[in-house]
C-alpha cells in the first residue's frame, strides 16, 4: 500500500468520516496526492466517497481554434465577400469543412462559374454567424455564456461538431473508510511494507518483487467489456451448411449471379408464361438485356420438349432475358448438364452417384419489409446416379438436415422442374414451417430416362435454417443491412 | 402464385358427407396441396399446376377419391342435334385459331352456383389461360342463340356488349372498355375482330366481352360455353374438364359440333389418355414395393381407372386432368397416394470424398485475417442505387454496371459495383454504438464488359473512430497483404471517395486493384458517419 494510502486510512480509522478539506490538512497532503490517493482506496472498495457534481463546459482543441480566429465557414464567408477565393483553391482540410458547413446552411452556392455567396451568406459575411459569437462568447464567459446558449440550436451544432464538451464534474465532499479499508490497513501492518502495483520488465529481471506482496485489486469492480470481432452469424452458418455438405460426400461447385432466363426458367421445364416468371416476382436486367445461349443443340431439345409439354409456342428471344438468378438450381442444373454430357460420351469417368451443392446469393423482387428480402441465400444440392428413388432422397435430406439439427417430414408438393415434387416442413411450435422444395429431376430435362440416369434435387434457403436455430432473431431482414450493435448482441454459442 | 378460395360451406355441400377441419385439411396436405390460410368460411390454398382443383366441385371430387369416398370414374356425356355446330371461317387463323364448345342443360342455378361457375371460368381462363392468352371461355343463354354458330375474324360492326344498354362497334369495345384494353390485342388484327356469331348477330367479341344478348341469369337453364384459343390441345382439354365440373353439379353436358371446313366433330371428345407402366419401375422410381392390387387402389384414390396388363399397370388418366403429361406424373401421383410419411429412407451406397472450391475456403481464410486484424464481418445485399453507389460517394456513374430492367423500389436499381458504399451504410446506422468500429466485408460485386456481366469478388473494410487516420489503415492492408504474400505496390493516388492526398492506390504487377485512406468528409456526412473513417477496398480476383 502506498504511505500516502495508508496515510489517510489512518486517519479514517480514527474519525471514520471527514471531509475532504479536512482530511488534506489532517494528512498533510496536497490536492492531487489527496485525490489520487482516495481514488485508489475507492477503486479498491477500501473508502466510500461523496461526490457533489455540476455541470461545466469546455471547448475542445478545435473549438479553442476557431474561437480564437473564426468559424471556418465565416472566414470563406468573409473572404469571399472581399473577393478573395475561388473553388479550386479550397483544398485544405480546413476549407473542406467550411465548404461542407457553408453548403449546409446555405451561405454558398457552387455552379458552373465557381463558389458565390448567397443572400443570407452575405448578410451573414457582414454581421458575422451567430455560431461564430456563441463560440467566442463561451470561451470567454464560460458558464454565464453557457447558460445562455445551451438549450438552443447553435449550441447543439457546436456541440455535434464537437467544437464544445459538457460533462458532469464531481467535487470530493466526504471520504469514509469501509470495513475493506479497515482490514486492509490492518493487513499492510503485518506485511509491514510497501506492496507492489504494477509489475514491469525490470522487476522481472531484477526480482526485486521476491519477497513482498502484491497490491490486491478489487477484482469483482465492474469493467467495460472488450468488443470481440467477429464473422458474420450467417457466414459462420455457411460454413456450417459447407462441411455438413462435405461431410456427406459432395462436392462444392460454383456459377454465375447473372444468367439467361434460359438456364434459370427454360431448362428447368418451367413453361415461359409460369407466374414465377413474371415481372412481378423476378428482376429482370436492362443492362445486359439479353445474353446468349451457346449450346444450340440443348436450345433446339428444349423448345421441342416445351412446345409438347405446355402446348405453347416457346421463344428464344424470351430465354435469352438476363436475370440475377432466382435459385441456386441454375447453378446445380448447368452442372448436372454438363455431368450427364459427358457420362453418356465416358460412362466410366464419374463414380456415380455424383453429389455437388452450392451456396450462393438468389433474387427475388420482393417488397422488402420485415419477411422479405430481395436477396438471400440458397444451399441447393443435387445427386445423379443410376436408379436413384423417392427414399433415398428422404433419406439424404434427413441427413444433411440432422446435420445442422432440424428435424424434418415430407409432404408432397409440386414444383414444375421435379416430378415427384416434395416439400419438406418441420415442426414449429403447433404450425408446420415449410422449408423447402426437392424431388427427382424431370426426363425432359435430364434428356436421358429415369432407368439409364437419375437426379435428385433440391433447393433450401439459408436464412429458414438460421431463424430456426437462433429465437433471437426475429427476422430475416434483420440479418442483413445490420448495425454493428446487432452483430454485437449475437451469441456465438 | 396464384391463390385459390374456396367456400367451405359449399365444399361440404359437394363433398356430401360430414368431415370435421382437421380431418379436411390434412387429407389436403396429404394430395400435396398446402393451405395458405382458413378462416370460418374461406379456405385459401396456394398452387399452380391443377387446373381442375380451381373449382370447389373440383377439390371436393379429389377428396373424395382421396379419402375413398368415390369410385366413379365414367363422365358421360349426351350429343346434341346435329344444327349445333360452330363452323369456323378462314379470317381467324392468323388471329385466335381454335374453338370449342359444350352445351349444359337442365341446370336450377342458385347463387351459390352462379357464382362459382363465374368464379371457375374467370380463374380457369386467367391462369391456366394465360390471362385469356392461350385461351378464355364465354357462357350464353341457350334460349337466346340461334344455331348454327360462326366463329371468325370480322371487320367492324355494331352490337350491345353485356352490361350496356347501347350499341357500339367492335373498335370502340376494344378502346373504350376496360377488358378491350386488356385482352383486345388478342381478339384483333388488321381491322379485323373475332367473333362469335350465330343467326341472330354477334355473341361474343372475343376474347373481350359477351353479347347482352346471350347474358346469362338465375333463370337460366340451358347454357352454350365457348372456349377459344390458340392451342386446340389446350382448349379440347378445357372442354372435357368443364363437362366433368357441370356433371359433377349435377347438371347434364352435351357435345357440339366443330366444323374447320374438313368435318365436323364433337366436342367435348372426353379422351383420357392411356399410360402404361410396369410395376417394377415404378416401385424403382418411389423406392418401396408395392403390389398389383395395391397400384390399383392407390390409382383410385387419384382418380385414374387402373388395370392390369401382364407386369405393368394401364392408367387411364382422368379427362379432366390437364397437367398430366406422361408415366413421370403418373409415378408421382401413385407415391402421393401411397404416402410420403410411409416411404422409408434408403441410403445410397458411396463413397465419394467430398471436396469444397479452393476459392471459397482462400475467402474463408482471408476472413479469417480480417478478424485477426480486429475487423467484424458484415453481409450486405449485392443490390442498390446510384445515389449510394456513386453519388454519396462522390463518383459520376457511366455506363459500365449491371441495371435493373424492373425494380419496385428506387432503392433497388442495380448491382453494386464495390462494397465500401454497403460498409459506410452500416456505420451510419452504428453511429449509437461504441467506437471504434471496424468492420469489413468479403463478397461480390459486380459490372459490365461490353455488354457480359463481370462478377467479382471484393473485399472492402473500415475503421470509424476519433484520431483514425490514414497510417491505420495501410499498416492493417499490409498486414493483410504481409499474410497473403500479395506482391503490390501502395503508391500515390486519386480517388473522389477519399481526401485528397490521404488516399493510395494499391498496385499489382503495375495495375491498380484497389484503394485505401481516408474517406472524404462530405462522403461520411452524406452517410451520416459523424467520427474520422478510414478504409480499404481491393478485387480480389485480381490479384
């Protein structure tokens, strides 16, 4: 404990309270050895302290700046009005800030023949800103001037741009020992010397703390916690999704966010007057427009398979529309094409069954409120191998599910690409949650039948799996166009 | 999607037996049809691909196949005398080629009955359709036409169109009704109008507006459905599946004639196609094993007529069904019938390792760094604005990124050609949280080489805080670059974002790949980021 420390514990044993005034001229300490000393005790829970407090305000460096000149803005103003400048020569860091200010209250306007004043910057110019007076006025009256300025809006605007800082002083009133003070004097008795504060490289090489104690520290005071950078709650789940994924044997693969309607509607047997291709649901582009297709033979079996199928005509000029894509199975899909491709040239080059998947960003155009989001993530999986069935694709997704804790059921549903179609839901509270699409891919897409090759498919949204494993959050929105708090307050549990 | 209501207390009335909501509705769920909502009289169920469950005689009839209530499978049909034919002229085979036609008789319609009917027929030509595009159908009071019928292209005439009191011409219909705005496109070319008409004048301009004529009431009891289009697949269809709906309310259906100039047949044809499959692949295809007679029942409960041929089954696929397009749906609707919940998980045998893109796990150890290097991660939608992407940052936009031909919102314009506006928008909304925040996000972003979209991958970060300056940031950049032994270069540079002579480019093999320094105060304002801001952005494709 250091003697001034114990100085005044002293003291405080005897006359249990003392004001501060007096507790100085009892110790004989000066004012700031006194405070020093007593904040220590405090921090260590050894005195009880009264603290009367009121109000000051100071100006900061910058603010002591200006007042002592002018308001940056006032003195582009002011040079402005003697004729004096000119746009390009506004370069400083200090120019840039008037400009900004100028430009905001409407002192300055900048057009093609440079700056000029307007009416109000030059009424201005000559009686000079009311911002401009507070400053200096503060400065020098202190409080009185404070007092006068700090419920209106000059202040408020001194205080924003941090030109002037108002906090609560305390003044030390009376200083009282506690029962920790009173053990702790009595705990130095017995060491009978200084303890030691903080340790330091030549203490370790000197050793001189052999022997002696170390100061405790109230170890249980309350701290400001550290703020522990993170990665992003849905990245890390991602992750999750991949080596669940990985786990099971597939193989990521990766493609284009901006495709042809072809790859994301036509070859996935959706018809091209189907609702999900309209406006109202996809974004289309206006820059590209249009992209091309490349393999004109899988064009020409397409449009034969949609024109029997939907008994329409099919266009090209309506499969050529770019989009960002809408799932990820344009992605899977492109693959799957290529696969079969080339097990039909090479029947020996793949062990079968292939599995891939992909993550990836989709579009839809949404209006965007607390559910809805216009992109999001999909983990869309897909397995082609020969006689593949209805249970063993139950039988993945149970897996893939379970992986990340969710378990799911299957339900039929039907989507225009898979045939039979599913829809797996889980359990949600008392309401069953639909989680996603799957089914085996269709013939007409595959161009091969279902006894020389089958595919199994499916498409889940990333976001559903996370709302689902984290009540905390509410929304689905909520997990993008974050504020640092929120991504502060997420357990990473 | 388009959503389906139906009325329950009518649903109960077709359905003629007692069944409690639950019991409906997970034999619904069970036929693959999910339920949107269900109120006291009101059941909403969202679906696309069955246009015969848009009618409530059409659910109730799957129901009660479903739930073993019906076997009838057989809907017959009567044939009118032979002045009932539409023959079709030569104007309108450009136009709206196809017609077809039933004739109902014997109906007693109450409101509820109008009122579906009206309802079937509208949602029946708007989505199955096409929004009348591929086909729409119109109703005629059967005591106010005068067979025989013709349905050709006209040039313009005059007739009172329903709900009007005054006659107008076919070219004032298509300007000055609200359904010739929409669909007269359909119904018109080169001054030419299909029509409807029989002896008597014009029925019907199509696929606009009936006659007032031909309007039909509660009084009506004998009624003339045409049904036009431009597939004569889709429209023969659509006959067969309203005569089963009008059977199923009872009433009696009767075939017209159609007449090209080749002949004249009857419509409805009342054809359902024949599948055969063997029993073998289907079991394959579901991966369970049923029996023959099983097959049988589970068809039945589908409402296909199923037999025996040796080891394959022969399903008749229902008239009324449109969506069925071959043995693939056939298979789907027997797993459907035998039952999700009891087709048991089968693994597949393999043993593939699975293997991640080499790309993706890099960005994940860059990550990595980047939280090593205190910085958090954020997730930004890839879509945006100008304003935030270029003018809050000081940059003049061109014409070199990806646009949004429809957005709703002007939020949502285009895609984002770098990460940092994304990042300074999170700090303006962090300005309430403790500083200093740094931040940092590793994700696409995209623009235009003449014409292809070019996709790439950034990685941008910032750091808000009072006293940041530009040495912060290059000293985290390079030791982001120390880790990732990025061979660059920071060198002097320009960049509206940032403040003059506190930015650098950053240079790899003498090409710049990125930017780091300070950002621009009137930048931060525009986002309102009230504390000093630093930051770096590189593409990392290209380095």
């Amino acid at each position: 404990m250091h003697r001034h420390e114990r100085a005044i514990l002293e003291i405080l044993k005897k006359e249990k309270k003392l004001d501060f005034e007096t507790l100085m001229k009892e110790t004989g300490l000066g004012k700031d050895a006194a405070m020093w000393a007593v904040s220590n005790l405090f921090s260590r829970g050894s005195v009880e302290a009264i603290i009367e407090g009121k109000e000051i305000v100071a100006l900061t460096e910058e603010g002591k700046k200006y007042a002592a000149n002018e308001l940056p803005e006032q003195k582009l103003i002011r040079k402005l009005a003697a004729g004096e400048v000119v746009l390009d020569e506004l370069k400083g860091n200090e120019d840039q800030i008037a400009l900004i200010w100028a430009k905001k209250k409407g002192l300055v306007e900048i057009g093609k023949k440079g700056i000029s004043l307007t009416e109000k910057g030059s009424k201005a110019a000559k009686e000079g800103l009311p911002e401009d007076k507070a400053l200096k006025e503060i400065n020098a009256g202190g409080l009185d001037a404070y007092a006068k300025y700090k419920n209106n809006e000059i202040f408020k605007e001194l205080e924003k741009r941090k030109l002037v800082t108002r906090e609560g002083k305390g003044e030390l009133k009376e200083v009282m020992i506690t029962q920790h003070g009173v053990l702790e004097l009595a705990s130095d008795m017995q060491s009978g010397g200084e303890e030691i504060e903080a340790l330091d490289r030549s203490m370790l090489s000197s050793r001189v703390w052999a022997g002696k104690k170390f100061k405790a520290y109230n170890v249980e005071a309350p701290v400001e916690a550290k703020e522990a950078a993170v990665r992003h709650p849905l990245r890390n789940l991602i992750n999750e999704i991949r080596q669940a994924y990985l786990s099971l044997g597939f193989t990521e693969v990766t493609g284009p966010v901006i495709d042809s309607s072809f790859w994301v509607f036509d070859y996935l047997f959706m018809p091209q007057h189907h609702p999900a291709r309209g406006m109202q649901d996809t974004f289309f582009l206006s820059r590209p427009r249009e992209l091309e297709i490349k393999d004109r033979e899988l064009v020409k079996r397409i449009k034969e398979e949609h024109e029997k199928a939907w008994h329409s005509e099919w266009s090209e000029a309506t499969a050529r529309l770019a989009v960002p894509r809408t799932h990820m199975t344009s992605v899977t899909g492109r693959y799957m094409h290529e696969i079969i491709e080339t097990i039909q040239k090479e029947p020996d080059k793949y062990e079968l069954p292939v599995k891939i998947f992909s993550v990836g960003r989709v579009f839809r155009n949404e209006n965007i409120d607390f559910k809805h989001l216009a992109d999001f993530y999909q983990m869309d999986g897909m397995m082609i191998g020969k006689q593949l069935t209805l249970a063993n694709l139950f039988d993945v997704l149970l897996k893939l599910y379970s992986r990340l804790g969710i378990r799911i059921s299957f339900k039929p549903s039907f989507f225009p690409y898979v045939e039979p179609g599913v829809e797996a839901y889980t359990k949600f509270g008392d309401s069953e949650l639909e989680l996603f699409g799957a089914g085996m891919i269709r013939n007409e897409i595959t161009g091969v039948k279902r006894n020389s090759l089958s595919v199994l498919a499916w498409g889940p949204g990333v976001e559903r799996v996370m709302l689902l494993r984290n009540e905390k959050i509410g929304s689905i929105a909520s997990m993008y166009n974050t504020n640092i708090g929120w991504l502060r307050s997420m357990s990473m549990k | 999607m388009p959503i389906s209501k139906y009325n329950k207390k009518y649903l109960a009335e077709k359905l003629g037996f007692e069944i409690d909501d639950k019991t409906l509705f997970r034999n619904m769920g069970n036929m693959g049809l999910s339920i949107e909502r269900a109120t006291k009289d009101e059941i909403d169920v969202e679906f696309w691909n069955r246009p015969d469950l848009l009618s409530t005689v059409g659910l109730a009839r799957a129901v009660k196949y479903f739930m073993r209530r019906s076997r009838e499978f057989d809907y017959k049909v009567g044939t009118e005398e032979s002045k009932f034919v539409i023959n079709v002229g030569s104007h309108v085979g450009k136009i709206r080629p196809f017609i077809a036609g039933l004739v109902v008789r014997n109906m007693q319609l109450r409101e509820e009955d109008l009122l579906e009917i009206i309802n079937f027929t509208e949602k029946l030509s708007e989505t199955y359709g096409v929004r009348r595009e591929l086909m729409a159908l119109g109703l005629h009071d059967l005591r106010d036409v005068s067979p025989p019928f013709f349905y050709d292209a006209y040039e313009d005439e005059e007739f009172i169109p329903l709900n009007r009191q005054k006659r107008m011409r076919y070219s004032e219909v298509m300007k000055g009704d609200e359904r010739g705005r929409k669909y007269g496109a359909l119904g018109e070319k080169e001054k030419r109008y299909v029509a409807l008409k029989d002896a008597r004048g014009t029925m019907s301009v199509i696929p606009i507006i009936n006659s007032e004529r031909t309007r039909i009431t509660r009084t009506t009891t004998d009624m003339l459905v045409d049904i036009t289009g431009t597939s004569k697949y889709i429209i023969e269809k659509t006959a067969d599946l309203l005569a089963a709906n009008f059977i199923d309310m009872g009433y009696d259906v009767s075939t017209i004639l159609v007449d090209y100039g080749r002949g004249a047949y009857a419509i409805p044809k009342m054809e359902g196609a024949e599948i055969t499959i063997p029993l073998e692949q289907m079991n394959k295809e579901i991966g369970v094993a049923i029996g023959f007679n099983n097959v049988i029942l589970l068809a039945n409960k589908m409402g296909y007529e199923a037999s025996l041929v040796g080891t394959k089954i022969r399903f008749r696929v229902p008239t009324y069904r449109l969506d069925v397009i071959n043995e693939q749906d056939v298979i789907e609707d027997v797993a459907v019938a035998y039952g999700y919940d009891y087709i048991q998980p089968i693994p597949v045998p393999a043993t593939q390792v699975g293997k991640p893109q080499a790309k993706e796990e890099e960005r994940n150890r860059i990550g990595e760094i980047m939280v090593g290097l205190g910085y958090s991660e954020m997730l930004n939608s890839y879509l945006t604005n100008e304003d935030v992407n270029f003018k809050k940052m000081r940059l003049e936009s061109k014409d070199n990124y990806v646009t949004i031909a429809n957005p709703k919102t002007e939020t949502l314009t285009m895609l984002r050609t770098w990460l940092m506006p994304s990042l300074l928008k999170n700090l303006g909304q962090s300005m309430h949280d403790k500083m200093p925040i740094s931040i940092f996000e590793l994700d696409m972003a995209f623009d235009l080489h003449v014409n292809e979209p070019n996709e790439k991958y950034h990685l941008a970060a910032v750091t808000c805080n009072a006293g940041v300056n530009f040495n912060d940031v290059k000293a985290a950049f390079e030791g982001l670059a120390e880790k990732l032994e990025i061979k660059c270069e920071v060198k002097k540079a320009d960049h509206k974002s940032f403040i003059e002579g506190r930015c650098a480019g950053i240079e790899v093999n003498q090409k710049n790949v990125g930017f780091l320094g300070e950002i621009h105060p009137e930048v931060l304002t525009s986002f309102g980021v009230e504390e000093p801001t630093v930051g770096f952005e590189i593409n990392l494709d290209a380095i």
